[in-house]
C-alpha cells in the first residue's frame, strides 16, 4: 500500500464573504507527480497557501505524512516535509544564489540557537557538509557558475530554477510548485518541464504538486491531475480523463484548454 | 585597492591604539570615549535594523536601563563595578526579551510606534520613580569601572576598555552575521514569509536578536553611566533613539562597521565643530536627510563577507 | 458639575488630537507611511503664525489666523514631501520613517534656532468670552475649539467623500495602479494629501494656540506623538477611528490629570498605544484584517 504524504479533508478558505476554497478534499500519494489546474480565480494559489501553511484555514483538516497540522506556522509544515515556491517569485534578493540556496538547509544547519549566537557554529566547522551538499545542489541546477552572485541580478528563468532549488534544499517529501514555468518562453519552459521530471524521478519518494497554466506542461508532466473551479474540486483524474472531461470543458468554457 | 583593504582594519586598530598616546588633550581623549561606547550601542541597534530589518525607534531605553542599573547597584547597593555591569546586560536583555515576545508580532512601522511608545514609558518611569532613581535628580556619584583592583580612572584606561570591549564586539558579530544563524537574520530581513517556508521560526530568531541587541545597549549604559559617573533620565529621552538610528543609517545599515563610523563621525565631528555647537542637532539632521537622498545604503554599503565556496578541484563547470 | 466641565475640556482637547491625527492618518492611507515629521509641521507652523499674526499685525480675527495657519501648514507639508519622501516610493519602508526622522529634528532645530529654546506666549482673541449656563464654566476658547474642529471635519469629510479630488485620493489609497490606470496622477494625489493633512495640522495650530497661547520647539514631537496614539487607536488609515481615537485620548488625558498625575498624562497616552498595538494592532474600529500573501 503507497503512502499518504498529504490528506485534506473539507478545507475552507473565506476571505470576509468570499470563498475563495470551498470545502477541498484530497489524498496525495508518495512519490506522485500532480497537477492543479482551473481557469483564473478558482482558487489554486489559495489551496496552495492553505496546503504549505502559509495561511491558515477558516476550516477543515491537513494531515501532513499522518500528523494534523492546520492552524500551524509555515514553517512547522515545512518541519514536516512541505516546500514550495511562490507565483511570484520570493528569492532572497540581496543574497547570493549559494546563500539562497544555503536558507533551504536551515533545518539541517540550525542546531542550536545559542551555538550559533555564541560563534560556536559556523559554515566551515560542525555543518561543513551543508556547503557541500549546496554546491552540488547548484551544480545540478546549473546555477554552480553564478553561486557567489547577488539573486537580485539573475535572469528570471535562473531565479525560477534557484526557487526550486532553494525548495529542494530542504528536502521536502512534498514540493508544491506555483507556476514553474509563468513567464517563460518555449525553451526555457521545456528545459524546465525536464528538470523538474528529473527532480522528480530522482528522488522517488518525493511529491511534486504544480499549478500550471501551460496545459501541454501539465499534460505532459501530471500523472493525476486536480481540476479547481470557484473554490471547489470539480474532477480528479488522469490527463487523459481531464482531456476528455465534460465538467471541465464546462468550466473553461469561454477560456480554452490549450490556453 | 586590494592591498588598501587588506591592510585598513589592521591599520585602523593600530591608529586607534595610539589615539589617547599621541592625542594627549583631555577634551580629545573625551570624544575618543564617547566614540567607542556609542559604536558599541550604535552597533546592537545595527544588528537589528540592518540584519532583521527591526526598526526600534526607543533604542535609547535599554541604553538606560543598563545604565541606571549599573549605576544603581554600584552606589545604592555599592557592588563593584563588574557585578553591576554584568547585571546591566542581563537585565536590559531580559527586558528586551520580555518586551519583544509580544511585540514582535507586530511589523514594520506598527514595531517602530511600539518601541517609540516603549522608549518614552521608560524615560517616565526614570523620571517618575523616585524611590528608585531619584527621580529628576538622577544618581550622582557613580564609581570609576573597575577590574577588580584595577582603577579605570583615567581617560587613556578607559578608552582602552572601552576601545577593547568595542573589538571584542565587533569580532563577535562579525562571525555572528556569517553564521548560520545569522544569515537566518538576514532571509528574515529580505522575505520573512519565504523563510517561514523554509523551516525558520520567524518568531524565536527575532526575539533572539531583539534579547541581544538589547543587553548589548544595555553594555554600552553601564559604561557610559561609570564614565560619565553621573546620569538622570535626560540622557535617554527619545532623541537619543533617533540619533542612534541616525548613526546606523548614515554610517551603513548592513555593515558590520557601518553603525562605528557613524557613531564616531555623529559624536566627533559636531564635538570638533566646537563652534557649531548650537547647530549639533540641526547637523544631525541634515545629514541624515542628505545621506539617504545621496547614498541610502549609508557611507560603508558593504556587507558582511559573503560565505565562498571556492572552484572545486575538476569541479564540471 | 465638574465632570461636565472636565468632559468638555477633554472633547476641546480631543478636538485637537483629532485634527492632527485625521492628517496623519489620512497620509498613512495613501502613502502607508508614517509621517514621523508631521508634529514638527506642526509646531513649525505654529511660529510661523505667531511671527506673522501676533508681532507683524497683531489683532487678527481669529478664522483670518485659522486660515493663515491651515495655509502655511499646507505648503511646509508640501515641501517636506518632497524632500523627505518623495525620492523614496520604490524603498524599503523604513527609508522613508528615518527620513522623517531627518527632517523632524531639521525642523525642531531649525525652531530652536530661529526663535530660541524658551517658550513663547502670545494670546490669539477668539472673540467670545467665558459661558456659564446652569453652574458650569466654560471657556469661550474651548466652545471655539471645539465648534471649528467640527467644522472642521465635517469639510473635511465632504470633500473625501463628495467631491471628486476626494475620491481620486481615495482611489488611490485603496489601490494605486488600478487609480493611475483611470487616469489619476498618483504623485499629485500624494501632494494633495500631503497638503491637506498637513492644514488640518495647521487648523489644529490656531486652536492650539488659542487654548494654551505658548510654543516651543518640542512641542510638535509631543503633539505627534498624541497624533500616533489617536490614529493607533482608531485604527490606522480609518478617518472616523481617527476622529474617535482624538477624542477619547483627550478625554483620558483631562481626566489622568484631574484624577491621578498631571506627570502620568503622556504615559498614559503611549501605553493605551502600546496595549491598543498587542491587543488590537487594528485599532478600535479596525477590522481585523489578515495578512495575504
């Protein structure tokens, strides 16, 4: 029997009278490759800040890997194995990208508080392998050239790829990608679609969870695929399944599924 | 240019040793002081707003507190100068620790009016608690520092104390901002909410710094309370946490020797300018203002080094 | 009958509060910035006033001054703008509070060394004297004060509401791309606020100055702070909570003096501010509002 990572059950978001989710329910499995796709404002970014711990529900349950964890702070879900990036990239701007990537073993790094405000811990003693472990993290990325660079001063595909990596840094059991791929071209859209299969197939016990509003990305990446409309899960299915969907095609009517 | 900052810091410390040798001028040695303990002070409110982005605006209340405390035990209870200041910085520490677990949850400007409001209420609270502070008379009397037998009496001992403890400060933070922890400091500063995904507990790493940067404060109070040997609640008054702020920003929020040069620069030059004396707050002033409007960043834009990892041997590129 | 006195000499008091507060919290909305110089526009204007009012012509009417000083008010805030905030849209945001901090100890030590550290006093004539109905006192200054800061807000509140201009400032206080897009020009929006809020500063001088008829060059930092606390307490950015805020700090502060310490006045005031902040960071009337990402 395949592992849980994450189960939500009736998960609600309302903002004063809006509801922007609406009672969401779902099993993600271990080492799946899933996607969330809707038409604009159904409520995806929502449902990922609600599923990451960034914001808290107005109600419902999120177990992470068994344990309940809604109403927790951000980074107690990322305790428990969640990271993501964010649709409008958040990278430590006046950082370099080592530094960046260097934030996502901060689990691994932060012993002891008081170690490390005494100068009893450091990068070159005690966590020396998280330098390591960073460096061949970037080179995996193809960002090891760059690493003494400010973030700031990447081009955006670079940024989008240091976000993941910052993510991976953590090492999550369950990654949720807020569009890889927005507001990249054709090329770098593809390169990104074999990274992250890459990601995915390497570490086979991770989770990856992406919005995306490139279909030919999501088709090609998902093996299952969540369809979100007006705050409410409206089909779950294989791509094929979504593809041939009358409820789906319902809700986009007016957009389009190659949009 | 290399070779110039290679050898500055050494050059630097060498100067600053022969300071109070070379200037013998009583009035000079004075400013040389004053310096040193307002880099000190200077320099915990620069690890608070130049690596966590934690505007206080009411620094100058646990400046007092460690002075008031410093001074207080040493001649109400007449404990020796080392037991009052050691108990000056743990109990400024643990007012900004008690202060910032609840405040803390507040950002940006909302924290800058509540530490404001904090500095005020401390100052009433000297003024007003007679019992205990001799209310507007404030303590006379305040014994030389003192380690152990050895008497800080003159301005050349001082400035060496005062000078030494400064280093040791500043060595200490050095390695403190390229720790991890501290570069947990400053994704805090950049994007508090990326680091909350990344496993940072936002919270705990604030209240550390806040619980640090406050006992350092309260460091540089007690010294200046011996030094000074007597202090009233005018010294603290909200200006002061303004001037603090003003020393920061000007000398360079981000860098480690920013906030020492703007405390050197906002003590000595206005002393210098002697007969400028009236325009000393209008001087501050102005170059705050010009300083942002010319280089936001302040005077020194650095920051701390960054971590390196070097090409490895055969690395693939 | 004293509570009824002490009640409207802490609404007269209030009446002022609110004026300066409503100012700053109208410039908290459209820029999100606290404007930490807008006391010392404040006090600045206050001496302006009493040089040109009481040594240069001496015997104005009082509304003649009460204009004169919402007039000078307007153009220092303007310029201060411009100064101290302007260059920074795009910054970090405390930029802009140290800057403010720049130009409020230039502005207070500018005070200091035009007209000197002391006080000085002058009297504005409001033109009525005292008024006693049925045993109680009241002074014709504080029946002044408190019928123009009605007045007062009232206009004020018209033209945010009613009238065009107001609406593009709060157009823009609400969401300053979409406000740009329907043509409004977001740097005058700022200026207009500025000006603005900054004469209700200015009216809040006169009335000011009629109450006490004494200025000093600290007196701008206190009187922000009492602004601060009122717009805190009412919850920043919210009009009538600044109002309301304004009103209940005065009132607070009569009866603290009365009843407990004239010394524990201003203490009071910053820790209602502080308990307001932990309890309820969105003030009195603010909704609770939570933080999206």
């Amino acid at each position: 029997m395949t592992k849980i990572v994450l189960a939500a059950r009736e998960v609600r978001k309302h903002y004063g009278g809006v509801r922007a989710v609406d009672g969401f329910s779902c099993e993600l499995q271990e080492g799946r490759l899933i996607g969330l796709i809707g038409p604009n404002g159904a409520g995806k970014s929502t449902l990922f800040n609600l599923l990451s711990g960034a914001v808290k529900p107005t109600s419902g349950s999120i177990e992470l890997a068994g344990e309940p964890v809604a109403g927790m702070r951000p980074d107690q879900f990322s305790r428990r194995g969640a990271a993501r990036t964010f649709q409008n990239i958040r990278l430590f701007k006046r950082l370099t990208i080592l530094e960046n990537v260097l934030a996502g073993f901060h689990q691994s790094s932060d012993l002891s508080l008081l170690r490390g405000v005494l100068g009893l811990s450091s990068y070159q003693r005690g966590s020396a392998d998280v330098l390591e472990r960073a460096g061949a993290l970037l080179e995996a990325f193809g960002l090891y050239a760059k690493r003494n660079e400010l973030a700031v001063h990447l081009s955006y595909g670079d940024q989008r790829r240091l976000e993941i990596a910052r993510a991976m840094a953590s090492q999550p059991r369950l990654l949720f990608l807020d569009e890889p791929a927005a507001g990249m071209n054709a090329y770098e859209g593809q390169q990104l679609v074999e990274l992250i299969r890459r990601l995915w197939e390497e570490n086979t016990q991770l989770t990856v969870f992406l919005i995306e509003h490139d279909m030919d990305v999501v088709m090609k990446l998902s093996q299952e695929i969540f369809v979100l409309d007006s705050g409410r899960l409206i089909f779950h299915g294989t791509p094929e399944e979504v593809r041939g969907s009358d409820v789906v095609r319902e809700a986009y009517l007016g957009g389009d599924l190659d949009a | 240019m290399n070779a110039l900052r290679k050898y500055a810091l050494p050059l630097l410390v060498v100067l600053a040793l022969l300071f109070p040798l070379v200037v013998t001028n009583a009035y000079y040695q004075r400013i040389g002081v004053m310096s040193c303990i307002f880099a000190i002070v200077a320099s915990s409110l620069g690890l608070l707003v130049g690596q966590v982005k934690l505007v206080s605006a009411g620094h100058a209340a646990f400046f007092g507190i460690g002075a008031y405390t410093s001074a207080l035990l040493t001649t109400k209870a007449g404990m020796p100068f080392l037991v009052g200041f050691a108990v000056a910085i743990v109990l400024s520490g643990l007012v900004g620790f008690l202060f910032s677990v609840p405040v803390l949850r507040l950002k940006g400007h909302y924290l800058s009016m509540a530490t404001l409001a904090f500095g005020i209420v401390a100052q009433m609270v000297m003024l007003n608690w007679e019992g205990l502070t001799n209310g507007p008379n404030g303590v006379p009397g305040i014994p030389f520092a003192s380690l152990f037998a050895f008497e800080l009496n003159t301005d050349v001992r001082m400035f060496y104390f005062t000078f030494a403890l400064l280093a040791l400060l500043l060595w200490g933070l050095s390695r403190l901002y390229r720790s991890p922890v501290g570069l947990t400091f400053q994704l805090i500063r950049e994007d508090a909410v990326a680091a909350a995904t990344l496993g940072v507990n936002v919270t705990r790493y604030k209240v550390t710094a806040f619980t640090l940067s406050a006992g350092i404060a309260g460091l540089g109070g007690s010294l200046f309370a011996h030094y000074m040997a007597y202090i009233n609640y005018d010294t603290f008054y909200p200006l002061e946490s303004f001037m603090l702020l003003a020393m920061v920003v000007v000398g360079g929020m981000y860098s480690l020797f920013g906030p020492v040069l703007g405390a050197v620069l906002l003590t000595a030059v206005p002393e210098l300018l002697r007969g400028l004396a009236d325009y000393r707050m209008l001087i501050y002033g102005v170059v705050l203002v010009s300083v942002l409007l010319l280089r936001p960043q302040g005077i020194l834009s650095g920051r701390p080094k960054h971590l390196e990892l070097r090409p490895k041997e055969g690395a693939k590129r | 009958m004293l509570i009824l006195e002490q009640w409207i000499n802490g609404l007269a008091l209030g009446g002022v509060y609110a004026l300066i507060a409503l100012g700053f919290t109208l410039i908290f909305g459209v820029l999100k910035l606290f404007h930490m110089a807008h006391g010392d526009v404040f006090m600045f204007t206050g001496y302006i006033v009493v040089s040109i009012v009481v040594f240069a012509f001496g015997g104005l009417p009082f509304f003649v001054v009460l204009l004169i000083a919402m007039a000078v008010a307007s153009l220092l805030g303007m310029a201060v703008e411009r100064v101290a905030f302007r260059p920074y849209r795009q910054s970090d945001e405390i930029i802009p509070l140290i800057s403010g901090i720049g130009m409020s100890l230039i502005l207070q030590n500018l005070a200091l060394l035009i007209w000197g550290p002391g006080q000085i006093n002058y009297s504005f004539n409001v033109g009525i004297g005292n008024v006693s109905f049925g045993g109680i006192q009241i002074t014709g200054i504080r029946l002044v004060i408190l019928a123009a800061s009605i007045v007062i807000v009232l206009i004020f509140n018209y033209w945010l509401y009613r009238t065009r201009t107001g609406r593009a400032v709060r157009a823009t206080a609400a969401d300053p791309q979409t406000a740009s897009m329907m043509g409004i020009r977001p740097e005058l929006i700022i200026l207009l606020t500025f000006g603005v809020g900054s004469a209700l500063a200015g009216a809040a001088t006169a009335l000011v100055g009629a109450l006490y008829g004494a200025i000093y060059p600290a007196l701008g930092f206190s009187m922000g702070l009492k602004a601060f606390a009122a717009s805190i307490l009412g919850g920043l950015g919210n009009m009538t909570g600044a109002v309301v805020g304004g009103l209940l700090l005065g009132v607070l502060e009569v009866f603290t003096a009365s009843y407990i310490n004239v010394a524990y006045q201003d203490a009071i005031a910053m820790g209602i501010m502080i308990l307001v902040l932990l309890i309820r960071p969105n003030g009195l009337l603010g909704k609770a509002v939570e933080d999206k990402l």
